[in-house]
C-alpha cells in the first residue's frame, strides 16, 4: 500500500532484521534510492520498539530492501504483520522525509515553483 500524493512514496515494512546495519523489507517496490533520509515509524505491535521514529539516511539493496545505520543486533525482534495489509489499520510504514544534498541530481526542470528575480 502507498500513497500516490508524494514521491518517493511511504511504504507498508513488512520485515526488519536484527543486524548491523538493520535491513529493512517493504511489502511493495520501495522506488527509494541511496542517500534518502526516512523515519521508520512502527506500532507497538509491530515489536522493535528501540528502532520507532529512528530517522536515518539509506543504502538500497534492491527493489523491495534497504539498510540504514542501526546496529539493531540487540534488539527487540520485529513482528510481521498478521492480516493482509489492505485490511490492517495500523502497520509498520517507512516515511521518506528527504535527501542528502549531495546526491540530487535530477532537479532538472523548474515548473514554475521556483522564479528567478529580475
């Protein structure tokens, strides 16, 4: 499940390993890239409670998995959802909130948002 509103999109975890560094699983094509700042935002239900609103930059490992600079070893261990995600009102989410500067690099078209002075 993700929003259509922003891009890079939040996105549903559906898994989170106990390691260093913490590898974070979505449940859909994240569409996130390195040096992507997020927060990871988790119920209680959802166990890993020491990693809740960490907000950390990231390093893509595929499509559906990313790592960001926890040692998460010692943790609590983190409990899958149980119902399908469409049905389950309160669940894990990762929340893209920005990006490292030096990796932007494709703001190449101004779309008015920005103007110039004269």
């Amino acid at each position: 499940m993700t929003s259509t509103f922003f891009s890079p999109y939040q996105n549903v975890i559906s898994n989170i390993t106990n390691s260093n560094p913490a590898q974070v699983t979505t449940a859909s094509n994240h569409g996130y890239f390195n040096g992507l700042v997020v927060r990871l935002v988790l119920p209680l239900t959802s166990g890993m409670n020491q990693i809740n609103n960490l907000v950390s930059e990231i390093f893509v490992v595929d499509s559906t998995n990313f790592t960001v600079s926890v040692d998460s070893t010692n943790f609590d261990a983190f409990i899958p959802p149980l119902l399908p995600i469409a049905s389950n009102p309160s669940l894990a989410q990762v929340l893209p909130i920005g990006e490292n500067a030096l990796t932007l690099t494709s703001a190449t078209e101004n779309n008015n948002n920005i103007r110039p002075e004269l």
